[in-house]
C-alpha cells in the first residue's frame, strides 16, 4: 500500500505487499523488494537496490551523494539484502568509482543515527548500534557488532564475530571472534559469549582462545606469531581465517592488551 501523501516516481521499481507510509519520497532509479516497509519521511535515492522483508525506518536517507569532493556524479548504486532493519535517521551514502557501490548484508541492524559512507561493505546479520559512524571504504565481515557511538577510521577491515565496545575509535584492523575496547583500541578476549550463541563448540572456542595466546600475548612479532600458529595450531576454518586476515591486513592489526581476560 503506497500512502497517497508519498512521492513515489512512476518509473521506481516496487515489489509486491510494500507498504510505503505518508511523506516518504522515492526517486527514480530504486529498486524495491517484496514484503518492505518504508517509514514516514524516509528519502530513498537514485542508485537504492533493496531487498525483500526490509524495514526502512522515519527519517532515513538511503543512497545520497558521497561526502567525497572525488565524486564526479558517476552512477553508482547502495545494495540492501534481505530482512535488513535500517532505524531513524540512517544515512547510507552510494558508492565511487573506487568500488562503485555500498553494500549492506542480510539479516542487519543498523540502529537510530549510524552513518554508513561510500564503499563500505557490511556483511551478513551485523548490528551497528546507535551512532556508528563509518568512514569510506571500511569492510565488516559476518555476525559483527559495533557498540553506539563507535566511530571507525577509513580503510579498516573488521573480521567475523567481532564485538567492539561503544565508544571506541577504531583505526586498526580488527581480527576474527575477539572482543576490542579501550583507548586506544586493544584486544581483550576471545568472544566467547558470541561464539557460544552462534553454536561453536568448546574445543573450537578453546582453539581460537590459544591462537590469539600467541599472537597477543606472547609478546612475538606478528608474523613469527603466525609463523608458529601455522606450524604449531590444528588446521581448522577459523585458524586459517585468522591467518589470511592478520596476513593481507594493509593498516596494521589493533594493540595487544597485557590485562586482556578471555
């Protein structure tokens, strides 16, 4: 059902049992899944790929221009899949040339006032709590969670089942399946609590809790830790994500934290 009191441009492409509520406007070239929802007042932009069951909150403003002074008008497009939760006042920003588009996962939360920048690329059933800020070109991987108010410097890459406490100034790579806090930002566990809910095993949370003994406890330089994580750990997925992410990380891996707990 679209509100007589909406802007929805002829040529917009809506699915079907969408319900668009009064006031919201819809521009040209959007495209809009099956079964979503878009709140009052919502501005869905040139370049908006949304998928099917989202829910497009009051005030929202998906796929805007880039706060980028390289951007030359190029067309370019903001990606939403499915079942993804965008609260009150969102702004998602499209892509460059550098990428070409923003991408936002399957199955997210992104909570009141979170900023999503050009070229970013957010992974499957993430929470960014309310008052994330990313910068352009950041890359969250799967079952990520941002506390509110944290705010992550351009460039850096977050891995899987990451949690960060609100308030932090992330500048450095975060690795896979551990908690990051303090200033400046330090490693200071295994998420285990995360891992748990998520049905990992004992052993397998064990396992990750003894790589991360030698890579930031230790007291090794990161690449004689990975060197012995290599030769001396169990094969298994999350050792070799952890591995590749460490290893192809281009701005440095957040600070070791001698009072970290797992």
């Amino acid at each position: 059902m679209i509100s007589d009191l909406a802007s929805v441009h002829p040529q917009a492409k809506i699915g079907s049992n969408v319900q668009i509520d009064p006031f919201v406007t819809i521009h040209q070239d959007v495209e809009i899944g099956d079964n979503c929802w878009i709140g009052s007042s919502a501005v869905i932009m040139d370049g908006a790929r949304i998928g099917n069951g989202c829910k497009i909150f009051p005030g929202a403003v998906i796929s805007a221009i880039p706060q980028d002074l390289k951007y030359e008008g190029e067309k370019t497009t903001v990606e939403i899949g499915e079942n993804t939760t965008i609260r009150e006042f969102v702004t998602i920003n499209k892509g460059t040339n550098a990428l070409g588009k923003t991408v936002i996962g399957n199955n997210c939360l992104i909570m009141a006032y979170v900023h999503v920048a050009h070229d970013c690329m957010i992974g499957n059933n993430c929470i960014l709590a309310n008052g994330v800020t990313l910068a352009g070109h950041i890359v969250i991987h799967d079952y990520a969670i941002l506390g509110g108010l944290t705010a992550v410097h351009q460039f850096v890459q977050i891995g899987s089942h990451v949690m960060i406490s609100g308030g932090s100034l992330v500048r450095k790579d975060v690795p896979p399946f551990v908690k990051a806090a303090r200033e400046p930002l330090a490693y200071v566990g295994v998420n285990s609590i995360g891992l748990k809910r998520r049905g990992f095993s004992t052993e397998t949370i064990n396992s990750i809790q003894e790589i991360y003994r030698v890579l930031f406890m230790d007291q090794h330089l990161y690449n004689k830790a990975l060197d012995i994580i290599e030769a001396e750990m169990p094969a298994s997925d999350e050792r070799d994500e952890i591995i590749r992410f460490v290893r192809s990380s281009t701005r440095g891996i957040m600070k070791r934290f001698s009072g970290a707990e797992e």
